[in-house]
C-alpha cells in the first residue's frame, strides 16, 4: 500500500481515474463512427486529451508524492476541460445532437449522486455517443 495514499493501492480505485477512464472511452467509440470519423484531425485532437486524463492520474499516483499527485490531477482536470471544449465543437460541426452533447454528464452525475446515497434511482448502463441520425 502507499503511505501517501491512505487505501488506495492503484490509480483505477479512485473515482476520477474511472470517470475518466469512461469518457476516454466514449470519445473513441463516438470519434470511431460517421461523420466525426472523417474529420481525423478533430478526431486525433478529442482522443489525445482524452487519453491524457487517465493517463496523468496515473502518473501522479505512481510518484508517491501526494504535492505531485495533486499536479497531476489538476493536469488531468485540465484535460477534460479540453474535452469538453472539442465535444462543442463536436456540436457545431453536427457530429453530435445537443442532447448526446448533454447526456455523458448527466450519466456521470447521475452515478455520482448514486455512488455517495443521494439518488434513489438504480444504476443505468450509460449510453456511448452516437452521431446524429
């Protein structure tokens, strides 16, 4: 166990290391269909910053250093940031309806509200981001 991290052995049991895991994958299922999957540059773009959310949680987990950790996850929050921007432009290229912009963050709130007893509602699978029909 890691003196630093009082009950956490590995990055993937904390809560934003999977939150962020999940939007990773969403953003690679969404960029891998039509239309987005013709815009390559948008899609190598959305899938990099992506990638590094998880990526850097990781890495400041494992310097066992709860001050490099903490940079880390601001580094990492800065990279959703990120796509939540490009999913807006996402939006305004029509690769993606408003309501599959907004759903994602309702599922994760909506988990979240689950996960610390204040939602009576039952956990959902969460639906992927699908282009507009």
């Amino acid at each position: 166990m890691v003196a630093s991290m009082p009950g956490f052995r590995c990055p993937e049991e904390f809560l934003a290391w999977q939150l962020a895991w999940e939007l990773k994958e969403r953003v690679q299922a969404f960029t891998a269909t039509e239309p987005a999957a013709r815009d390559r540059k948008f899609c190598e773009e959305i899938r990099e910053s992506a990638r590094s959310a998880p990526d850097n949680i990781s890495e400041g987990f494992y310097r066992f250093n709860p001050p490099d950790f903490a940079n880390f996850v601001r580094i990492a929050r800065g990279s959703v940031g990120e796509v939540r921007n490009q999913l807006k432009h996402a939006r305004s290229r029509r690769y993606l309806s408003e309501e599959r912009l907004r759903r994602p963050v309702s599922s994760v709130q909506a988990r979240d509200r689950r996960r610390h007893g204040t939602s009576p509602v039952p956990p959902q699978p969460a639906e992927e981001l699908r282009p507009e029909n």
